[in-house]
C-alpha cells in the first residue's frame, strides 16, 4: 500500500512564510512546497531572507518537498522568447537552496511554443531538459516534470516519450490532475500511462470550461480515483495541493480569501484520504 504525504505550494494560502508554516500546522501536515515567500521566488530570494526562511522552518519542524519553480515557462520561438541561458542561471541556485533545505524535488516544465511544428517543439524542448537534468544529477536533486507548457502537456504518451528520451533519473513525472482538462487530455488516462514514472503529485481539480478550478474530488480531473490508485499501488511520496481558487502571489487576478480557501482545500484532502 502507498504511504501518502501531504503537502502544498504554500503560497496559495499566505505569503509570509511564518503564515505558509501555520497553516500546514493546522492541516496536520509536515512538508509544505515553496514557490513565493512575501511575493519574492525562492529562486530571487537574497541570502539574508532565505537564511532566515531556513531558519523558520528549522525552527517549526516543517520539510520543503519541493522547489516549484518557474524553469521551463520560457518561450522558444516568437515575441515572447527568453533565452535559455535565465533558466541556466537560475538553476544552479535552486540546486544549491534545494540542498540547503534537505529537498529533494524542483518542479519544472517544458517550455512555450508560438509557431514551431510539433517535432520542432519536441526536439527543442528535450535539449534543453537533457542540460538541466545533467546539472541536477550533480547536485543529487530531482527535477519534476510536470505536465504544463510543454509539448509534452497533452497526452501521457508525450510524457513518456520526454522521460525516455532524456534519459536521467533525475528527470521525473510531476504529475498534475488539474492541468490535464484545462490542456484537453483526460485526466485518469494522462495518470494511468505516465504512473510508473510518477514520482511527485499536485492535486488540483478542473471544473470545466470557463469555469477554473474546484475542491479536489468535487470536479473532473479524476482526483478521487487517482488518490485511491495511489494509495493503493507502491506509490510512496508526496501530494501537494495547489488549489487556484483564490488570490496570491501567483495568480493575483483571482478573488477569494486565500487563507480560507486553501484551509478548506486541505481538509478536503486530509477527508478523501482518511486523514480527519
């Protein structure tokens, strides 16, 4: 049977690290995933602030399951294209906080296209993940593809056919529920071809077209089923909620309190796992 932990991008709830602490506290939970803290990356974050993050969160006891970096949202082709060398750049330091912080996943994605072909696509977007997870090997630290972006968004087969050709096992599925029905791939079937390379989980909950996100359990990203399959196969690691039902550093367009939110977001999981 799986051993399932929970954990979320604590930023959907608070933006003070110290709040990020104190909500997960109040789910029960031991591990959160960093994002923002005040608004600021984890990545962009100046040594005197993570030092002090580091010490918050040595001082409450509470795990970092993951960096959710913003590695893989650039652009390759177009009038919004960034060149590779930022993520280059911005690697090396979320290695080195990653380690600092006992860490042991960076969730990244796979890059934007405007008019590539899809072999182009494909083929850009593997060359560039084949260097970073060569740097990731060095440190020890896994980079968590998850399914957003990238060529290999749209169906499992994709997915799969990314891992492989990369080659590392530095490079993992991060497999998100929620972004399936938003890309327009099934959610269960996405989960069901990609899971023996599932090694991180985020839990969000599509309601439909125009109609974003809802409780996990309550929309049509499977979440249900996913959660009893992993529970009840050899899966033994995270599932880090990222509700995006309310506003915060991240996503400042939407309405709703976020604290509330994201506190019943989390006992909605801990209720569909067994947990309360």
């Amino acid at each position: 049977m799986g051993r399932l932990i929970c954990s979320g991008i604590a930023d959907e709830g608070a933006n003070s690290l110290e709040d990020q602490v104190q909500m997960h506290q109040l789910l029960g939970w031991k591990h959160l995933e960093v994002r923002n803290i005040n608004g600021t990356t984890i990545d962009t974050l100046d040594d005197e602030d993570f030092a002090r993050s580091v010490e918050t969160l040595r001082r409450s006891g509470m795990g970092v399951s993951c960096l959710a970096s913003d590695i893989g949202k650039l652009w390759l082709d177009g009038p919004k294209y960034q060149p590779f060398s930022q993520d280059l750049e911005s690697l090396p330091s979320l290695l080195e906080r990653a380690q600092a912080l006992d860490c042991k996943f960076i969730r990244v994605m796979a890059y934007h296209r405007q008019n590539l072909s899809d072999r182009e696509w494909r083929e850009q977007g593997i060359a560039r993940l084949r260097k970073l997870a060569a740097l990731a090997e060095k440190a020890e630290v896994y980079l968590g593809l998850e399914n957003c972006c990238g060529w290999h968004s749209y169906n499992g087969r994709r997915m799969v056919d990314v891992l492989e050709s990369v080659g590392s096992e530095y490079l993992v599925a991060l497999y998100d529920t929620g972004n399936t029905g938003r890309d327009g791939a099934d959610a269960w079937e996405y989960y069901t071809t990609v899971k023996p390379f599932i090694r991180y989980v985020h839990i969000k909950d599509w309601a439909g077209e125009g109609k974003g996100y809802t409780l996990p359990g309550q929309g049509l990203s499977s979440v249900t089923r996913i959660l009893q399959d992993l529970q009840e196969s050899d899966y033994a690691g995270f599932v880090s909620i990222e509700p995006h039902m309310a506003g915060s550093a991240h996503l400042p367009h939407l309405e709703g309190d976020p604290w509330s939110v994201y506190k019943e977001y989390g006992e909605t999981l801990n209720t569909l796992l067994g947990k309360s």
